[in-house]
C-alpha cells in the first residue's frame, strides 16, 4: 500500500513530460503498485503514459494480469491519445473481450 501511495503522488509532484518513474511501476510485481501507476498516467493524460498503457496490451510475455490489461484498456480508452494503427493491431489478436470492447471504443 505504501508504494502505492507513493506512485499515486508522484503524478501530482512530477512535471509535465517527466512521467519515467511511474511508467517504470507499471511492470512492478504487486498488481495494486501497477495499477496505482496506470491510474497516475491516465491522471497525468500525456501522450507518454497512453503509450506506456499501450505497452502493457502489446506486451506479449503474459505477465500482467488480466485486472492490469483491462484497466489498460480503460484508461487508453479515457485518454484517447494512442495511435489509432497500434489500436487496430492490437484488435487483431486481443482474446479478452473486455479488453477489446475498450479499443473499439478507442477507434470509434
């Protein structure tokens, strides 16, 4: 819970563009870390951070949980700042249909 909170106040305290920090937290092991970090990029709403989400989908390692991806795809889907080309490949190969309801909604 601690480096939750941390993570969470590091969107307010960072400057614009400077958001390395969190993004690095997204991949951490504790999924409440991770998504503490997701939801201080979509905050933030940076084109940085929509890719950083973008890279959880894309990743294709299978280590973020499924609770990880979905909120991925909800808060890309909030931003609306990811290249709509990365989006379709994406919906290509996407499994989860929460996960591919969200990038519909990005390209409508």
């Amino acid at each position: 819970m601690t480096r939750a909170a941390a993570v969470r106040s590091l969107a307010a305290l960072l400057p614009p563009g400077d958001d390395a920090v969190i993004a690095g937290a997204l991949s951490h092991v504790d999924a409440e870390v991770s998504i503490a970090a997701l939801s201080a990029l979509v905050q933030r709403a940076e084109p940085s951070g929509a890719l950083a989400l973008l890279g959880i989908l894309e990743d294709g390692r299978g280590y973020y949980l499924p609770l990880v991806r979905r909120a991925a795809a909800q808060g890309l889907s909030r931003l609306r700042l990811a290249p709509p080309e990365r989006i379709s490949a994406l919906l290509a190969t996407e499994a989860d249909d929460a996960v591919r309801e969200a990038l519909v909604r990005l390209l409508s």
